[in-house]
C-alpha cells in the first residue's frame, strides 16, 4: 500500500508546472469524418500549367481526396 502511494507521489511529481495539456489535432476531413481528405501540393508558378491538369484529373477521378495547387516563391542567393 505504502508502494501505491510512493509511486503515486513520483508520478505527481514528474509533471511539469504550467506544463500546456497535450491537444488532439483537429479533423479536416478523410475517412470517417464524412469529407474528402485535402492535401497540398506546391510548385513555382511558372509550373502551374504542367500541374493544373494533372491535379484536376487526379480530382475528378478521387473523389474522396482533394489536391489543392500553392505557389512556392523561390529566392535566390545571387
């Protein structure tokens, strides 16, 4: 019985004060949730035409994924 409490202080102890709770991430749809599952897909803009099409083939064939197009900027170093 003593053991119980003595494991039960150590563990109380360990915690960390103020320590931010753990949270859950939130959904954005897929299985289960009844929604499509998003994903993001990042080029130049330059490259959006070569991608356009492929994205909304891949689209209207997946109906259950939904791929969205983002521009990357690119910086050079010179």
């Amino acid at each position: 019985m003593i053991l119980v409490w003595v494991m039960t202080l150590l563990t109380a102890a360990c915690a960390a004060p103020g320590a931010p709770a753990v949270q859950q991430p939130q959904d954005t749809g897929g299985a289960g949730s009844g929604g499509p599952v998003r994903i993001g897909f990042g080029a130049s803009e330059i490259e959006r035409s070569r991608y356009q099409p492929l994205i909304e083939a891949f689209n209207a064939a997946n109906l259950d994924l939904v791929v969205s197009y983002s521009e990357l900027i690119y910086y050079s170093a010179n």
